[in-house]
C-alpha cells in the first residue's frame, strides 16, 4: 500500500492488489477511511469521516488529481486513456 500523499492529517494510498479496477485512491486517518475515484472524480464509499472531512478530502483530491492518476498509471504499469476527440 504504498502511500504517495500526505496533508491535513490524511494519508493518501493505492492498494497494490486493485489493479483492475478504475483509478481511485484511498484516503485514511486512524480507522476511518473513504475511497475517491479519479476519473471523473466521485465518491466511491465512507466510512468514519464526518462531512467536513469528506468535503476537505474533495478539495485535495482535485487539487492532486492529474499527479494522483500519473502516480496510479505508474504504479500499475497502464496508460492514460486517450481523450474524446472533440466535435
């Protein structure tokens, strides 16, 4: 589980044993715990964190999103999708 952020007292981690699911990140503080996903970025599932914490959580995610998802596609050997041509 490698660990590639910290702030405001969360920890943000990959699981190594998820690599075929989307890209997501697990965000952890003691026992409480929420998983984000990055493309779009959504709520996965909570549990333990109070709103507030949860509405923190969003803004570090979005503010880390583009390095979060080079980050995962590092760790998991995967490419970017490519982005709809637009119209």
């Amino acid at each position: 589980m490698p660990t590639i952020h910290r702030e405001g007292g969360f920890a943000f981690s990959f699981f190594s044993d998820e690599p075929g699911q989307p890209p997501h990140i697990h965000i952890i503080r003691g026992n409480d715990g929420v998983k984000i996903w990055l493309d779009p970025i959504a709520l996965a599932r909570a549990r333990g964190f109070k709103d507030n914490d949860i509405a923190a959580i969003f803004r570090i995610v979005r503010a880390n999103a583009p390095a979060f998802l080079d980050r995962w596609h590092g760790f998991f050997g995967t490419t970017h999708p490519e982005p709809a041509p637009r119209r």
